[in-house]
C-alpha cells in the first residue's frame, strides 16, 4: 500500500509544481480549477503504475469512472474560464497577500490543492493498493451514487451553461431546472459521487479508511470553498435572497413559493 500511496504523492507534487509555474507565468491562479479533475487522474495513475498496474475489476472501475469524471470537469470548468481572467475568489487572494503572494500561493493554493486531492482519491488509491475479493453490494450502490452524483453535477452546469449563454438573462440568477429545487445543484452532485466512491471502495480490504474522502469534500463544500465563499459574493442582492428564502442550500427539496426580483446587481449568475 505504501508505494501506492507513495507513487500518487510523486505524481501529486510534480502536477502540483507544474501548474504553479503555469499559474504565476499566466498570472492566472485559478488556472489550478481546470487541472483539479485530471490532476485525481495523474495521482492514481501515479499510484497504480507504482503498486504494479493490479488488474482487478474493482479498481478498474473506479479508475474508469473517475476519469469520466475528471475529463467532463476540466472541459467544463476549461470552457468556462476561456476569456474570464482569473476568478474573483483568486484574486482577492492575489490583493490581501500584497508581497507574501507568491510563496503563499505556491503552499495555500498549490500545495494545499495537492494534500486535499490525495486525500479526497483515498478510496480509489486504497483499492489500487488492496483490491479485496468479488463483488459486493457495496459495489452495486457505489455506482448507483456515482452515477446519481454525475447526473447533478453534470446536468447542473449544462443547465447553468446555457442559461448563460442567453443574452436575455444578462444580470438574473439561475432558478430553474435542477436549480430549482438547490441552489448548488453541482455542489450536491460532486458530494454524492464521492460517497460512491467510497461505497465501491469498501469491497476493499482498506476501503473503510477512504471515509475521509467523502466527509472532506462535503466539509470543503459546505464550510469552506464551496457554497460561503460563493453566496457571499451574492449576499444583499434582493434576488439572491428571494431564492435564498425559497431554495434548498444543497440537498434537493420542493421549493417554497417566491417570485424573482428581476435584473439587479451586477452580471454574474449564481454558480
């Protein structure tokens, strides 16, 4: 399990290291965003090719799932970026850190992004490392979640996307289809996934540990990176709150009656 473990770490930080040179030469942090799927794909390839490329279907399908997912998000957060600048998030970063910006975007954006996708990859790293036996029912939910997960996260940002993309929506929230029901339709999703994850991972003999996976990334969604750094960027608009009031935070749910405020604020979506 170590040179598993050990393998993914290598792979981590040399992924790690290589997009802070590309960020800083850009000027550009949020650039990590785009590589933050196929940087899981590097640190289990990393990991696997270490611990001897074991064939087993268990981890074989994680890996296979984790790659569709990998590559869906960076082509979606890629195409999102396209022409944007840096996010407003990394930016604030980049005014509050003045002459300490550098190292610390180097160990608080880069190197903390690697610790956190090691530890979120645990249930697929732990599998490559000790596949366990045949399969289980635990097997049968994990995909049953993943797929779930997949369809929030995916179907959301479509949704969110093409919203977007029409002129007559310049300046208004996202309030329909999945968002109807959660204002963080993709945030739910990438949640869910992980616990489907780590239920395909517990047919492993270490699979119970990969538990941090999915507790961390709802902690980073919940508390943290996710849905407060977000709203508050929205906080006071008297749109916001209307959909604030009558909307799930993450766990989809009928929405309670509102009408929406209409165009006011600047012109940036909820997502």
């Amino acid at each position: 399990m170590t040179v598993v473990l050990l393998g993914a770490a290598v792979a981590l930080f040399l992924t790690m290291n290589a997009m802070f040179v590309v960020g800083m030469r850009a000027s550009d942090n949020s650039l990590i965003d785009i590589a933050y799927g196929p940087a899981f794909v590097l640190a289990c390839l990393g990991g696997w090719l270490a611990g001897g490329m074991e064939t087993h279907f268990r981890p074989l399908v994680m890996f296979c799932l984790l790659i569709l997912w990998a590559a869906r998000l960076g082509l979606h957060i890629g195409l999102r970026h396209r022409g944007r600048g840096e996010d407003f998030r990394y930016m604030a970063f980049r005014k509050a850190w003045g002459e300490t910006f550098v190292w610390r975007s180097f160990l608080q954006i880069y190197m903390l992004q690697g610790l956190v996708v090691f530890l979120v990859a645990a249930p697929v790293l732990l599998a490559m490392a000790r596949p366990g036996g045949a399969l289980v029912w635990t097997d049968v939910l994990g995909v049953g979640l993943f797929a779930l997960g997949f369809f929030f996260e995916a179907v959301g940002d479509w949704q969110l996307s093409r919203f977007r993309k029409d002129p007559a929506n310049r300046g208004q929230l996202m309030t329909t289809g999945l968002w109807r029901y959660t204002r963080h339709p993709n945030y739910f999703g990438e949640a869910v996934l992980w616990w489907g994850f780590f239920f395909l991972g517990l047919g492993s003999e270490y699979g119970l540990y990969g538990l941090v996976s999915p507790l961390l990334i709802a902690f980073l969604l919940l508390k943290v990176s996710g849905i407060p750094m977000l709203e508050e960027k929205y906080k006071g608009r008297p749109d916001f709150e209307a959909y604030k009031r009558a909307t799930s935070p993450f766990f989809p749910l009928p929405p309670r009656t509102f009408q929406r405020s209409g165009r006011d604020g600047d012109d940036s979506e909820l997502a």
